[in-house]
C-alpha cells in the first residue's frame, strides 16, 4: 500500500494520506513521503495548487507513537532519534510554507497534535463540519511544544493556550471563528468546496501568487515598517513581469488576459 497518494487533475495536485490504521500518523514514512512529493511539486511548473487530505476516518492524528516509543530502548532513551524526528518535522512544516504553489488542508474526522499542527501550517483549510481538533498531548504528558508554533501563528494566543493546556478537542465551527481554519462545510460538500478553492487559486497567475506567497511568510515576521518597505519592493518586482503588464492592460481593456506564463 502506497502511504501517501498523489494525484493530479487541472492543475491542483491532491496528496492523500494513506494510513488508515494509524489514523494517518506522520510517521518517520509518511514525513518522508510528503516532503519528498512536496519537493518534486515544487519544481513542476503544471501543478498551481496543492491539497492534502486523508483517508480513512481521521484527516491526521498527529505522530506516530508506537513508532517513537520502540526508540526509547536505545542507549540515550531515544533523545538523538526525538530530536531527529522533531527537526524533520519541523523541516516538512516549512517546506510547506516554502513552496511556490498554495497548499489547502482538506480536513475530516480528527486532527490533533501535529495533524492539528499540519493544518495550522498549511496556507488555507476547509474542514467538514464534524471535524475535531486538538493539541492534546498534554493529557497523556507530552506538551504539544512544537505544534505551537504553528497554531500560535493562526490563533488568538489565549485560546491556543487553553488548548495547549487543557487538552480540550474543539468542532469545526469553532475552529473557523478561532482562525484555525478558512470555513466549516457539510461534509458531503467538503471535496467539493476544497477543489473550487484550489481551483479558484490555479486560474490565476503563477507569477504573482508565487511572488505573494513567499512575501506573505515574510512579512509577517517583521515589524510594520519593515514590512511595508519590503513588501514596496515585491510590488515593484511583480508590476514588472509582463504577465503582469498583460494583465493590467486586459483589465483596462476588458478582456481576458493573455498569460504566457
């Protein structure tokens, strides 16, 4: 069995994590995997968005603990193979957010601890209305330390504390009004609403949305100024494409624009 599916249809590739009886873990294959196919989308000029989804009856239950726990019988108690994992992961998280093409979670089921993370990190998520989601390792006594980063970058740091200590699983509802996700859909609607997303997203100029992807992680890390002064640059490097200049000019014109890109 394939752990991770790929396909691709109109310009939006679809990973599918495919480890049901794990709950889709993100085991030390399945980080591999996804790294691995993120790396080779990025370089694939067809593919202009990307979304990951699961199968089985959770979206990503976080890492794979029966896996972390055989490491424990090492001489060091597993602290070289944790650190390892905890980077590659790490390594994964931003690889995502590094790459030139949108990615948008499509969430079901459960995602919690870093399948909560994963969410977080990724540009966009759609989530089916039944969906919950957790940063719950507190409750077994491992703090969700580095799924923080990721939710602390999406949510209202009080309510990502509540979660980060407490445990508590919140719906899909909630999750959208906290910001951890675009919106909340029925589930029969979830692919559906997902797909016009990336879609929506592929029919526009690769240039330009990979010039705003990459500012947009930028930019949030400095100060206003900074940002402003950054971000005036990129302006001036985009209006300079001449996709860009076609694009102007067939909006002045009314028209279609005629992208070579």
């Amino acid at each position: 069995m394939t752990i991770l599916q790929r396909q691709d249809a109109a310009s939006v590739t679809t990973l599918t994590l495919n480890a049901p009886e794990r709950l889709n873990a993100l085991s030390d294959a399945m980080i591999a995997a996804l790294h691995h196919s993120l790396d080779s989308i990025a370089n694939d000029a067809q593919v202009r968005a990307v979304i990951i989804n699961g199968t089985g009856k959770a979206f990503c239950a976080g890492h794979d603990l029966k896996e972390m726990q055989a490491h424990r019988q090492t001489e060091d108690g597993g602290a070289l193979y944790f650190k390892d994992l905890f980077d590659r992961c790490a390594a994964l998280m931003q690889r995502i957010q590094s790459l030139p093409q949108p990615v948008i979670a499509q969430v079901h089921g459960l995602a919690t601890a870093a399948g909560c993370q994963l969410v977080a990190t990724c540009d966009m998520a759609i989530a089916a209305d039944e969906t919950r989601f957790g940063v719950n390792g507190v409750n077994i006594g491992l703090f969700c330390s580095t799924p923080m980063v990721a939710l602390t970058r999406n949510m209202s740091r009080k309510a990502a504390f509540e979660m980060l200590t407490t445990g508590r699983f919140i719906n899909a509802r909630e999750a959208q009004d906290l910001g951890l996700i675009n919106r909340a859909v029925h589930s029969d609607a979830l692919a559906r609403e997902t797909m016009e997303l990336a879609q929506s997203i592929a029919a526009k100029l690769p240039s330009a949305v990979k010039i705003g992807k990459e500012a947009f992680y930028r930019q949030i890390q400095m100060p206003v100024a900074d940002a402003y002064r950054f971000t005036g640059e990129v302006m001036v490097h985009n209006m300079l494409d001449h996709d860009t200049d076609e694009g102007i000019n067939a909006f002045l014109e009314k028209r279609d624009p005629d992208w070579q890109d």
